[in-house]
C-alpha cells in the first residue's frame, strides 16, 4: 500500500537451435501502477548483458502500449512470442555446456555501496540481509561511526538487481517515521572480483569501533587498494 510490490517470474522460451533459454524477470510495481510503469529487470545465464539489456528496453516499449491497464500478463505473453525476433541481431546464444563451464556469463563482481543513515536500523538491517540471502550475495554491512558500508559479491546480475531493489524499495523511515526511499546512496565502487581479492563465504553484519579495525577488515580480503581509494576519504 506505500510502496508497490516487487516478485519475480522464471519463464523458459525455446529459442534458436531449439535451445530453451531462462530468463528471469523482476518486476517492481509502484504504487500508483498501472499509471505509471514499473521497473523491470531482466537476467539470463544464456543472454549476454547486452541482450538482455535490449529485451529490457523492448519490454518497456511494449510497457508504454499498456499504460493505464494491468500490463504484466501481456508483456510475459510477448517476450515469450518475440525473444527470438530482440536477440537475433545480438550474439548467438550460448550452448548449455558453455554457459555450465563458464559459470555466469559475467563473472564475479563486487560492490560498494555508503549510505548516509539508517533511522529504522533494526528493519532496515534485516531487509539488506534478506535481499542478500535472497540474490545469494555475500560480503558485510558495516558500521564504523557514522559511517555506514555495504560490500556485496556475487553474480554481476544480482548485483544490478540487488541496486534495483535498494533504489526503488522504502527500506526506511523520514523523520516523521513515514516510510521512504532510500535518496542518500552513493554507490563508490563496483568492478569484477581479481584475482587478489579474497572471497567472502557469507554476509554478516559487523560494528568496528576504531578505523583500524576497519581497515583490517579490507586488508584481509585483498581489498586494501579499495579502502585506500574510496572508504579513507569519507573520514577526512
């Protein structure tokens, strides 16, 4: 009722050589839909990023056709008739032992995300691990101070659909305990996971009294270049 809903659907399209692609969907309907238009994201392990970009931007065109009347059916109903038609100028799907051996078609990547604040931590912390459990993300939600850290890994789409849900998802309160959108993100890094970097196994929330410890924390994980880079400088 104050901030829509968000769910996701897994269809399966035969596609070309007769090979079923998957492809999930996340839809996220603002309150005020079918007036206005929802979000949407779109992940597959057998399209390229830019391909599934492209069904992105193709489901939004249809989207607008719908404006004003309930349009979610229609648009599973179209991507399910015309995938082959928005992907046949792009690169050629993967094979399924391609796509088994390369894992994900993007790799790992990670990110950094610093918020301003947190007024209904308690809420706030369990929605961020949820979303983490959820995309099976790792990493940590820090607290040094003031400051307030979100390092993720994982697959380069749940990533992105991990930043949609922060974005778009009211995951606190105002100063008039109304709930809100998250407006003072500041996302300070996002990149491919080298070699160097140690991966994390789970998603915990940790509280570090002094900054060393903080830094330690980086270090440990092969990331001392990132706190150098974009975390030192929020405490000058």
């Amino acid at each position: 009722e104050t901030h829509g809903i968000s769910f996701r659907i897994q269809i399966s399209v035969k596609e070309l050589l007769d090979t079923d692609v998957l492809l999930k969907l996340l839809f996220h309907l603002p309150v005020n839909y079918p007036s206005t238009l929802p979000d949407i994201s779109v992940n597959s392990g057998q399209l390229t990023r830019a391909q599934c970009m492209d069904v992105k931007d193709k489901l939004l065109e249809q989207a607008k056709k719908h404006l004003s009347e309930p349009m979610v059916h229609d648009l599973i109903l179209w991507v399910q008739q015309h995938l082959k038609d928005v992907i046949k100028q792009s690169a050629t799907v993967c094979s399924e032992k391609t796509t088994l051996s390369k894992g994900t078609e993007d790799g790992i990547w990670m990110l950094l995300l610093h918020l301003d604040h947190m007024r209904a931590k308690a809420k706030y912390v369990k929605t961020v691990e949820k979303w983490a459990s959820n995309l099976r993300l790792t990493g940590r939600l820090m607290f040094m101070g003031k400051i307030i850290l979100i390092l993720l890994q994982g697959d380069r789409s749940s990533i992105k659909e991990y930043l949609i849900l922060q974005k778009t998802s009211k995951v606190d309160v105002d100063s008039s305990g109304k709930k809100c959108k998250e407006k003072m993100m500041s996302v300070l890094c996002e990149t491919e996971v080298q070699s160097q970097h140690k991966r994390f196994q789970t998603f915990e929330i940790k509280e570090y009294s002094t900054l060393e410890e903080l830094q330690k924390e980086f270090e440990t994980a092969g990331l001392r270049t990132l706190f150098l880079e974009f975390v030192l400088p929020l405490f000058k």
